[in-house]
C-alpha cells in the first residue's frame, strides 16, 4: 500500500510538471510573437525615418542648386 501512494503521489507530480511545462511554453510563445510585433513595428519606423531623411536630403540638394543658378 506504501509503494502504492508513493507512485500515486509521483503520478500527480508528474501531471503538476507537464501542466506547469505547457503554461511556461504558451507564456513564451507569447513573450516571443509581442517581440515580433515590436521588432516589425520598430523596422517600420526606421525604414520611414530613413525614408523622411532621404527626402529632407534631395529637398536641401535642390534648393542649393536652385540658389547656386539663381546667383550666377
């Protein structure tokens, strides 16, 4: 009867361990898509600022030029 609570109480700890193992994966999977989220929307925003110094650049290059053939 001892041999049998003892596997008993090994069963339940067994079944507490693989609950706790699924609750800590689906906690990470989750951990992992926010972290996706934020890398794609931090992509994102770097890609427009690239993107609004690219113009900010061509506008001051054209108006030097404008100003270089309105001197001359």
């Amino acid at each position: 009867m001892d041999d049998d609570l003892i596997e008993l109480r090994f069963g339940l700890y067994d079944d507490r361990f693989e609950h706790c193992e699924r609750r800590i994966k689906e906690l990470e999977d989750a951990r992992d898509e926010k972290a996706e989220a934020n890398e794609s929307r931090l992509g994102r925003q770097m890609n427009w600022a690239m993107l609004s110094l690219f113009v900010i650049e061509v506008v001051i290059g054209g108006v030097e030029i404008w100003m270089m053939f309105r001197h001359a």
